[in-house]
C-alpha cells in the first residue's frame, strides 16, 4: 500500500496550519500542483495542473493518497498524448514525476489548501520536513494566485471548464506574473 512519505494515507497532521483569510473560490475541489516555469513549453510562465478531485477514490479504498492518484491520472493523459504522436516527439508537457513537482497543494470546499504530505514531504521537495506544508513564500505566491481568480472571476471559468470537461487552459495575470492552469483528467490533451 502506498501513502505518503510519512507512511499516511490521509494527512492528519494536527498542527498549525494558516487560514485563508480571502473570498472562497467558486470551483469544485481540486487537486493543484506547481510546475517549474516553462515546463512543456515554449514559453517562461507559471505553472499549475489540476485534476478535479471527484476524479480520485477514497485514499483508504485504494491504497493511495488523491495527490498519487491526481499523478496517475495526468501520467496517462501523458501517455495517451504519446502514443497518439509517438512518444519523444514533442518535449514532454506534462509533469507526472516527484521530483518535477515544485509543490502541490489543493482547493476543498473553495478554501485554496497548502498541504500535500504526498509531493511537498518527498525527499526530493525543498519543502521536505516541514509535515506536508509549504513554507511562505511558495505559500504566499499559491494563495495570491487563487485571490485573483475570485477577484477577477476566473473561478467561476475554472469551474465552467471543469463541469463543461472543455480542453483549455486559464491565464491568471498576478504582479506580472502570469500564471497557466490547466484541468487534466477530463478529456485528452492529444
């Protein structure tokens, strides 16, 4: 059985952790991992993959926690991308590895939540050692960027695109950084 670094199937971490304190997002739960900048891509922007967290099963059912099942989802939209273009023939786009992951984190209940046992205590996580959690900056920057999604509107795209399962990806603008989003599990990205 698989579980988190830890050993944990569910975080049950009970210390501190900060509270959002901004307007909750109108999206449905969601799991949210940060990928390095221009990765799979031409361009220099941000990064987040999404996987909707109806898409994964009781961690307790099956032996692994929703963030490894959010991986095992975007590794198979990634290889059926492949084998639809023959695998090496485009730099690969998305990230299904550990150590790909800057940091994950999700959205439950629309409140933007900054822990993953799974990606941000591996071994290979600068955030490793700190029970799942992100440390500040990483923090300030993933609650920034769901601040302005409800102050601009783009959660309720977010969810559009979520239940209309449409294959696009977001653009959020923060402190002229843009950030990509992009909703894996849905439909194929081939």
């Amino acid at each position: 059985m698989a579980g988190t670094p830890c050993g944990r199937l569910i975080c049950d971490y009970p210390g501190p952790r900060p509270k959002y304190q901004g307007e909750l997002l109108d999206i449905p739960n969601i799991l949210v991992f940060k990928v390095p900048k221009g990765f799979g891509s031409r361009g220099s922007h941000n990064r987040f993959q999404v996987v909707p967290s109806y898409l994964t099963k009781d961690p307790k059912l099956v032996g692994k926690t929703r963030h490894q099942q959010a991986i095992d989802i975007m590794d198979e939209s990634q290889s059926k991308f492949d084998r639809k273009h023959g695998e090496g023939t485009f730099q690969k786009s998305i990230a299904t590895d550990m150590k790909e992951f800057i940091n994950a984190g999700s959205v439950q209940g629309g409140e933007p939540k900054t822990q993953s046992c799974t990606v941000n205590n591996s071994e290979s996580n600068l955030n490793a050692g700190q029970e799942g959690r992100m440390e500040e900056k990483q923090r300030e920057e993933f609650m920034e960027v769901w601040a302005e999604m409800v102050k601009t509107g783009q959660d309720k795209m977010l969810r559009e695109t979520i239940e209309n399962k449409q294959p696009q990806s977001l653009a959020v603008y923060v402190k002229d950084q843009t950030w990509g989003i992009t909703v894996f599990g849905l439909h194929d990205y081939c």
